[in-house]
C-alpha cells in the first residue's frame, strides 16, 4: 500500500469556534492544551482555577482571550462558554462534573475520568441525563504514530494482527508531579492506562487481561508501582502487550510501538518519551518480508499536538448531534481494563473480560 497517503493529523469539523472555558489551568494545560488549540485556530474564551494565578497564566498564554472567571459558577455562567475543559484530579472530577451537566454545558474529562468505576458510572450518566457530549481526553489516540498505525491497520496494510507491543523505558522525573508520589496506584492508573487505552483504539476489547506490577527499589516516597508488564489476549489469537518502566536510570530511553500482522508490520517511536518533556517527533516504519522498509514522515508529537484530536472530535460530535470519538461511555472499557490490571496483580492470576464491571 501507498502509506505516503496516510493523513494522519486530526480531523476538524465544520465549526471550530466553539467558546472553551478551562477549568483546573495547570501544566498539562499550559503546555499542552493551549499550544495545541493555538495551532488548531480554537476559541478559548475562558478560565477558573483555584489558584488565580494559574488561570491569569492561562489567560496571558491565549493572549488575553480568556477571561478569568473567580468561581466554577461564574464561568458556567458565562454564555460564551459552550465546552468546558476539565483538567483537574481525577478524586475531584465527579463533583464539578455534576455542576456542568446541571448548567447544560459540553465537557472534555480528564483521565482517568475517576478513581472509582462506579463513580465514573455516575458521571457518564449524569452527561447523559442532563443530554450534553462528553469526551475524555485519551489524546494518544492522536498521537502521531498511534494514529497513523490505526489508518495503517484499517486498509490492510498488515493483514490480521498477529502482535502488538508498547514499550517504554525511561526515567521520569516524578518531581512534576509530587501529588502521585502518595497515590495508592501510579503506573497502570495514570500513565499506562494511555498505552491500554491505545490498544483498545487500535484492536478491541480483549478476551483476557494478565499484569504484574513492580517497585524500584530507590524509588523513595513514591508509594505505589512504578513498573508494569500487561498482556491482553483476544479470541483471534491477538497478543498485545504493554511495558513499561519509569526507572531507567543508567540506560538509553526506549519509547516503541510495534504492530505484526500476517502481511506486514509497522515499527515505530514514541517520541515525546525521549527528553521528556521536550521529545521529539514520532517515528514510524513499515515493513513486508522481502521489501525495503518504508518509513511515513512524521512531524508532530504526543504533547501538544494530539491535543487537538479530542476536542476536535467534540466539537464534531456537538455539531453533528453524534457521538464523540472518546466518548465517556465507550471509555468506561478502558477504566475496565485498568481495573482488571489491579485485580490481576493483586490476585497473581488472569481476568475474563465477559462480564467484568458491566452493569
């Protein structure tokens, strides 16, 4: 196949100029989703923290467009507020969740959506009750690489999946996010649960879910796992596996994707895992038995710029009257699988998918 042809970024909808009002303007905020809404020309119109500063931050950062609101009720309140971008910890989530749907407000969650499947129930409900979109953020579906990989995977460029891996070895520098360092769950739960969720976007839901999780033994005050191994197998015979480990501190960083099917595979980086968080662009290379490899140019990374494609996807489904592409209530299957990684590590044994947390 032509994979010269793949276009890969983010697809806009007819109107963009939806009003985004951000709640919670911390660093993934200022560096991830403003640049990325900068660059995809989106209407952010306003902002509430509960550190003023940080949402005058905000402010500054999309040029003054952002009017800064002194409570969450305020800025629900503002008319010019259509989305509401919620990025704030996830224990926190269900109750301003719960005012937004009440002032009929769209919403883009954080992820994890929350730390309790059930709550995360409530919350997907309380959107539907009160007849608004609501998308998570799971942006790697965005990502360069991933999303290429699924346009790839679609057209048959490797036939049946056969294999499919994310590994990522690095060292990451926990001092940017102190609060984990106490968090009862850390690696699945906040930084896997995007390669879980990837899988997912690329190949389904699987028939089975084994993980095993592990310390480094100087991680400190970090409490919780801070290595993880989860395997996946589907009825096909599909094996996916997700490894990860945030303590390599001697070694190269190692950042990988690959994909294997019965007619090809697709090879790749996750480039914002090198130098983090400065990265760098992903890579990606197919190859066939017998023929050279080909590689697809690419030049965007995870952070910013897959920051576009779930609120692009909102504002599709908003104006469509359709459903979001990481719509909360489809996001409920990773939110299973993450918890099925914790049961499976905490048990030592595999999890059947059939029936597991459905309602």
């Amino acid at each position: 196949m032509d994979i010269q042809s793949i276009n890969w970024r983010p697809k806009l909808g007819d109107r963009t100029n939806f009003g985004i009002g951000f709640v919670g303007c911390g660093g993934i905020v200022q560096y991830g989703h403003i640049p990325a809404y900068k660059k995809a020309g989106f209407h952010m119109v306003a902002a509430y923290d509960l550190k003023r500063e940080a949402a005058e931050a905000v402010r500054d950062l999309t040029g003054g467009s952002a009017t800064v609101h002194d409570s969450l009720d305020a800025l629900l309140a503002d008319p010019a507020v259509e989305i509401v971008d919620i990025a704030v910890m996830p224990w926190v989530q269900h109750e301003i969740v719960q005012k937004v749907a009440a002032a009929g407000k769209h919403m883009l969650c954080q992820k994890p959506l929350s730390l309790n499947f059930d709550q995360a129930v409530d919350i997907v409900n309380m959107a539907h009750q009160a007849g608004v979109k609501q998308a998570v953020n799971h942006q790697m579906r965005w990502d360069s690489g991933i999303a290429a990989a699924r346009q790839m995977i679609e057209q048959g460029a490797i036939g049946t999946p056969t294999d499919a891996q994310i590994q990522v070895s690095s060292a990451t520098p926990w001092h940017m996010w102190p609060w984990l360092a106490s968090a009862p769950r850390l690696e699945v739960q906040y930084h896997s649960i995007h390669y879980i969720d990837s899988m997912r976007f690329l190949f389904g839901m699987p028939e089975w879910l084994t993980s095993r999780h592990a310390k480094y033994a100087g991680q400190g005050d970090v409490k919780a796992e801070t290595k993880s191994i989860t395997i996946m197998d589907y009825a096909d015979g599909l094996q996916a596996m997700v490894a990860v480990n945030h303590y390599n501190m001697h070694g190269e960083t190692h950042a990988v994707f690959r994909f294997y099917g019965t007619e090809g595979a697709i090879e790749g980086t996750i480039g914002l895992m090198y130098n983090y968080p400065s990265g760098r662009p992903d890579t990606l290379v197919y190859r066939q038995q017998g023929r050279d490899p080909i590689e697809l140019p690419l030049d965007e990374m995870w952070i910013p710029d897959a920051f576009v494609g779930p609120m692009a996807g909102l504002m599709s489904a908003i104006e469509t009257d359709g459903v979001p592409p990481t719509d909360s209530a489809d996001n409920l299957n990773t939110l299973r699988l993450v918890e099925a990684a914790y049961l499976s590590a905490s048990e030592n044994r595999s999890v059947a998918l059939a029936g597991f947390l459905e309602g």
